[in-house]
C-alpha cells in the first residue's frame, strides 16, 4: 500500500482540509505515516496568508528533497492555498500542486506525471468525504468554503474561491461522527463562518441544531465577519448551553477611514453596536478580535483610533499584525506609507495595551469557579493538566486524576494575561451531566 505524509501550515482550515485529504487518501488505499522518510507521497498543505509564508515552505520543500535519494517513485507536493497563489514557481522544483478545490481527483492523478490542478469549482464543498480525524478533544469541521468579501487587504476569495456552504445534513453527520469517536467540542470553520446557509438554515440555525446532538459538550465557530453576525446567531449563543460564551470579531481597525479603504463593511459605530449586542445577550461573554497596523494611508490618527477602541472595548485577548503586501489584492497596488520600523511600534503598542487589559480581565476570574475541558499536560508545571474554559481561556491545574476529555470544575487561584492557575474540584466524564455555565462574571465594564 502507498504511503503519505502530511504537514500542515495556516489556519484551523487548514488542519481540517488535511484530516479531509488523509481521509479521501485513506479510502483509496494510501496509509498515513509520520515520519517523511517512510512516505511515497509527501504533501504540504500551505498557507498564503501571512508575510514570509511562501519561503517558509520552499525552505522545508530543500529540506525535504533529499528523502528523493534511492526513491525515484517519492512524489513531493503543495496543496492549499499556495498551490493556487504560486503554481508557476512551485511547478518548477516539485512534483504536483494541488488547490484547495482539487482535493478530490488527487487519488486518480498521484503515480503518475507532474500535475497541476488548481481550478477553483464555485459548487464543491467536499460534503460527501469523510474526515480522518486526528485524535483529540476538539473536532474541527468546514461549514463554508471561500468568501465573498474582497476586503482589499486579503488574498482568500482569489486563492480559496467564492463563498458557498456545506449542507445542514452533511455537517450534522460529521458533528454525530467527531460526538461517536470522542470528540467532546465541534469547532465550525469558514473564512465567513457566521454567513453559513443551507436552504432556509441560516447559522443560528446551524448552531442550535447541533448543540442538540447528544455526546456534544461544546461547540464553537471561527471566524465570523461582524456584518454577517446575525440576530438568529447571537440568540444561539444566548440560549444553547453548548454553544460557547466566546466570539471572535475581527474589526482590523479602529478608524473609520482605514476599515473603508479595507472595505470591510462596517463602521466602527455598527461594530460597537454588534459587540454591545453579544455582551448583552450573553452577559460575561468573552470577546476576541483581530487588528492590522500599518495599512496603506494610516495616519498617526488612525492608529490613535485603534489604541482607543482597543482600550475602550476590553477584548479577553487579540491577533495582531502588521501590514504585509500580498499580490492581487487590491491594496497590492497602493503604495506603503507607513515605514516597517513604524509598523513595528504601532504593533507594540497595541501588544502592550492588550496584555495589559488581558491581565487585568484575567485577575477578575480569581476566586471564581470554571468548567475547564482538559486537553492534555501543561507545558508547565510538572504534572498539570491543560485546558480551555467555556471562554477560551487557558486553564492549567494540578492533574489529579483528571484526564484528557474530562470536564473538571477549577476555582482559579491565579491568573496571568494569558493563562488562568486553579485548584480541580470535581470530574464529570459522563458530557450529559456538564457543569451548568456560571452566570456571574468578572467585574467588568467593556462598553
């Protein structure tokens, strides 16, 4: 039987369409292994989101090169979004490449010539393969596919292709499957997730009928676009006791100016207004977003604008990057203006303002008690557990007999703008008998 190996680079996308390739792979007679060196096959799966993605992976691709020696039948390739952004150059040191939409036909075309296979197909979805899932508590599952928003800063709608939606069906039979094998949290994932529809099911819809399925604990969603955050959504967060008290709202800015040359569509007084709505809804949510400095035209005004939101609306925790160019977007063509030493500072600030704020949200969480979904081992200390609370936040304790899977009710004890210290109370293995969500919440005041 042949033989793949898969590394994984990028988003929670990204780990899922691999688990999707290992499974589609597996069916045709190809056996995952874990050491490159045991492998016919050799796949990628790439990003090209981020700055420095694309020699990153040339960089491994050398690396890789020489399992060739004594096996002139090894296949070495990139899937995902690289493959569709840079098939020219990397066609020329390796030997297929494979987009995001070509996933299917790679059974029939691996063994053979050098292939390229990078047409984006606006109706496959993938509904009908099964998953390979690694082991673990968290199962991730694609609900959307590609995007429809064509902000000028972002590369996915040309490397992913448009929007469209796996059926209701199909997802809840992967959210009963993740629920068979173990999984005690379904993470739904699309660049718009929160735009999900499948005949008149909108993603509120989504997610209460899958916080209904027996053997879920929790479910979560990543990423939502603050203009597709519906009512129906923010009702499912309110009234389903599965569906985690945490959402993430990337906003990229706090100027008016800069989110419409981003063409995000929204100003920074509809994305308040959403963020007040969630927290009123679900009292004690955690909120978490994403922010861009140094985009093309940012003023010192600008950027002063984005501190202030940053300070004003009190996010549990943030991603935060600097500007960087990436071809066939819109801003590609707009002149920089902002020098990178400058990127560098405006970035700091706001790392600073946010660990800060992250710190200080944090210490309200002592004394209280969470539900903390273990995970594994704490890097440290020695013999602590891991896990995430409802929130999302990090959670280490003393392991007890607790373990991986369990749900362990924790008093937090300590906490730091990253990581929440506590005590184990009590172990439910049985996701029926969950602890209930603690309505208290921190002394708080976001908006």
């Amino acid at each position: 039987m042949p033989s793949v190996y898969i590394e994984t680079y990028g988003c929670q996308m990204n780990v899922a369409d691999s688990e999707l390739i290992r499974g589609h792979l597996a069916r045709s007679g190809y056996t995952a292994v874990a050491d490159p060196a045991a492998a016919d096959v050799i796949l990628l799966n790439t990003c090209a989101i981020r700055e420095h993605a694309e020699e990153r992976i040339f960089r491994r691709v050398g690396a890789l090169a020489h399992h060739r020696a004594g096996k002139p039948h090894l296949q070495i390739g990139v899937a995902g979004c690289m493959a569709q952004h840079l098939k020219d150059r990397l066609l020329e040191r390796l030997d297929f490449v494979v987009g995001p939409d070509g996933y299917r036909r790679l059974p029939e075309m691996l063994g053979g010539d050098p292939f390229a296979d990078v047409r984006l197909d606006r109706d496959e979805t993938y509904a009908d393969l099964a998953p390979q899932r690694a082991a673990g508590v968290r199962a991730w599952i694609t609900v959307m596919r590609g995007c429809d928003k064509f902000c000028t800063f972002c590369i996915v709608p040309y490397v992913r292709g448009r929007e469209r939606s796996v059926p209701l069906d199909a997802v809840l039979a992967q959210v009963c499957d993740a629920a068979a094998a173990g999984h005690r949290e379904v993470v739904f994932l699309g660049q718009t997730v929160n735009a999900y529809r499948s005949g008149d099911d909108d993603f509120g819809a989504l997610l209460r009928r899958a916080a209904a399925i027996p053997g879920v604990a929790r479910v979560r969603f990543t990423s939502p676009h603050p203009s597709d955050m519906t009512d129906s959504a923010i009702e499912a967060l309110r009234s389903c006791p599965a569906v985690c008290p945490h959402v993430h709202l990337p906003v990229q800015s706090g100027s008016d100016a800069v989110l419409a040359r981003m063409e995000r569509g929204y100003s920074v007084a509809e994305y308040t207004d959403l963020a007040a709505r969630v927290r009123a809804a679900v009292p004690g949510a955690a909120l978490s977003s994403d922010f861009i400095v140094g985009f093309p035209g940012e003023s010192e005004a600008d950027f002063a604008d984005s501190v202030e939101l940053m300070r004003r609306m009190r996010y549990d925790f943030a991603f935060l990057f600097k500007y960087s160019r990436r071809d066939h977007t819109k801003a590609a063509k707009w002149d920089e203006t902002v020098s990178e030493v400058e990127k560098q500072r405006r970035l700091q600030v706001l790392i600073d303002l946010q660990e800060s704020i992250a710190a200080e949200i944090n210490a309200g969480w002592v004394g209280r008690e969470v539900e903390v979904l273990v995970e594994g081992p704490a890097r440290r200390p020695e013999g602590w557990l891991a896990g995430k609370t409802r929130e999302f936040k990090t959670a280490v304790f003393p392991a007890g007999d607790a373990q991986a899977g369990d749900l362990v009710r924790v008093r937090i004890t300590d906490a730091t703008s990253h990581t929440l210290m506590g005590t184990p109370l009590s172990v439910v293995r049985d996701v029926s008998a969950s602890f209930a969500a603690d309505p208290a919440s921190p002394s708080e005041s976001p908006l």
